[in-house]
C-alpha cells in the first residue's frame, strides 16, 4: 500500500477527470482509496461523499454558467434521490457497513465494472434509445418523467451506499430516458448537478455519524480542487469522449481487481 501523503497526486489526476468527464467522484476515488492505499471501506466511502461534493461543487458552478443545466430534468431526478436517500441512511445507522461489509464491498465492484461498460458503450446505447425515441415517440415520452423520478431514486441510494453512481451510470440512464435532449456537454453538466447535492447531503450525515476522515478529506481536496479546475479550463478544448473511453476501460480493469482482490 501507498503511504497517504501520496494522495494528493493521486486525486489530482481524478479531479481532472471529473473537470473533463463528470466522472471520477465515486467510481475512482472510492477503489482507488480501498486497492492502492488500503483504508477502512465505511471511512472511504464517507470521505470520498464529502470530498466529491466539494470537487463536484466547484464543476456545478461552471456548468451553470455555461447554460447547460436542465433543471426541469434535474427537478425529477432530485425528486426520486430525496426519497431513496433517508432510506439509505437508516440502512447505515442499522449496521449495514458492519454487518454487510463484503456485500457493500462486492457491490462497489460490480457497480465500477457497470460504470466502465456504461462509458464504453454509451453511442450504441443512446443510438438504440433515439431510435425507439423517434419511432415511437408518443409511448417514449409517456413514461419519461417517471423513469426520470426512478433514476434519481436509484442513484441516491447507489451515492449514498457506495460514493458510486451518479457520474457514469448516472450519464447512462439520462442518455438512455433524454436521448434527443442530452448533447454530449449537456450530459455532463447535468450529471454534476445532479450529483453534487446528492453526495453534499450524504456527506454531512456521514460527518456527523464520525466517519469521515477529516485529515484525509484535506489531503483529497488538496488534490481535487485544483485537478477541477484544470480539467474544466480543458473541457472545451479536449475530446471528452476519448478520455471517457480510456476511463471506461480502466474502471472495467479495476473492478476486475477489486472482485480478485
């Protein structure tokens, strides 16, 4: 195992991912904590809410400046995470990371290798999605909303158990539901918004149930922080979905060795 001073570099190259892609809060800071430093599974996954709201958070503001938010869109997937979200945290307060922890454990593997798929084969996807969307489009768009209401319920949960969620398996369902209404930057800056109040919220409760690591969650931001920023000043300019391909093979990579591990 890395000792933690090495951390900041390490999250310097994931806040550049989600500067570039939206993603990298959950599905590689998480396994990146647990396989390359070796730390407790509930303190990475409680840091990591913290310190992704704060890297997700500097990403929101541009975004929003940038004209890209949907909020009618964002208002449906808030609606579903504010119901799955309090569930969540009573499943937390009644032991789940201690009594379930190679459950919790194995589910953040499968739920990384789920992201990495989603990245790779998000255009066949949303091809698929936009034919069914023209072809019949009255039926498609009679259950958007609540499938829209479903996601958000779902990735709340998935964020709040695991960190793990809301960027790439979050981009999948909307290219999925939105196929015509999600360009390729739009995507990203909602998948951000709609991350960001998710793991702001959860972090706060995993604060004060103590299990964030504060001294890490310094040592992550000091790394993130400025890897957004970079990231964000290269969004225009570099092919996000090349990045998301490379990424996408690599998450697919990492959760073959947190299932091995």
């Amino acid at each position: 195992m890395l000792p933690a001073e090495l951390i900041p570099v390490f999250s310097l190259g994931v806040g550049l991912l989600i500067g570039l892609t939206g993603v990298g809060g959950g599905a590689v800071l998480t396994p990146m904590l647990l396989i390359v430093f070796g730390l407790p599974l509930q303190t990475a996954v409680a840091t990591d809410l913290l310190a992704a709201s704060a890297a997700k958070g500097v990403a929101s503001f541009a975004h929003i400046r940038s004209g890209q938010a949907d909020w009618g869109v964002l208002k449906l997937l808030w609606l579903g995470a504010l119901v799955a979200v309090p569930l969540a945290f009573l499943a937390i307060r009644g032991g789940l990371f201690v009594d379930y922890e190679p459950l919790i454990f194995n589910t953040i593997a499968v739920l990384v290798g789920l992201s990495g798929l989603s990245l790779l084969f998000a255009r066949p996807l949303q091809a698929q999605s936009t034919s069914l969307r023209v072809g019949h489009p009255e039926e498609f768009k009679r259950h958007q909303r609540l499938l829209t209401v479903l996601s958000g319920g779902l990735l709340g949960s998935l964020v709040t158990l695991t960190s793990i969620g809301a960027g790439s398996i979050g981009a999948m369902l909307l290219r999925l539901i939105y196929p015509l209404r999600m360009t390729p930057k739009k995507l990203i800056a909602n998948d951000v918004l709609l991350s960001t109040p998710i793991s702001l919220i959860s972090g706060l409760v995993m604060l004060a149930l103590g299990l964030v690591d504060l001294t890490l969650l310094g040592l992550l931001l000091f790394g993130l922080i400025p890897g957004v920023m970079l990231g964000l000043a290269l969004f225009n300019r570099a092919s996000s979905e090349l990045v998301k391909q490379l990424l996408g093979t690599m998450l697919v990579l990492t959760a073959l060795m947190l299932i091995f591990k």
